[in-house]
C-alpha cells in the first residue's frame, strides 16, 4: 500500500484524476477528515472539502506507473 496526499484544484483536474484512476486495476480511496471515499466515485470525490489536500490509499505495491500519471496533483 502506498500513501500520499494531493490536492485537486478544479472541475477539470477532478475529472483527468478519475479518467486515470479508473485505467487501473487496484482499489484506491482518498480520506478527507473522518470521509472515505473510492477515487473512481467522481460523485464521492465531488462530496470531499476539495480546498484542502486529500489523502490518497493506493491498494497495491506495484503502482509506480500510476503515481507518475498522478504527479502533477501530488503535494510534495
């Protein structure tokens, strides 16, 4: 499992994290506060407070390709 956070600043960048998440395979959920939600829900992820950086739980230990897709939206 792999974690980090990323902060997600507009409608478009919501819906290119969706469009990437969903080519993969693996669970991946994003908590904000006490919510949990699936990162391929576009729904869900519309619920979270998007202002503030979102904590990302990637479910798999072979997601190299999958974080360098995200980079531009990780805080580092």
């Amino acid at each position: 499992m792999k974690t980090f956070n990323l902060l997600l600043g507009s409608i478009n960048d919501v819906k290119d994290f969706v469009n990437t998440v969903s080519k993969y395979d693996f669970d991946v959920d994003l908590t904000s506060g006490r919510y949990v939600v699936d990162a391929k829900s576009i729904m869900g992820i519309f619920s979270l407070d998007l202002s503030k950086p979102i904590k990302v739980e990637v479910h798999s230990d072979d997601c190299d390709a999958f974080v360098a897709e995200l980079d531009k939206f990780i805080i580092k």
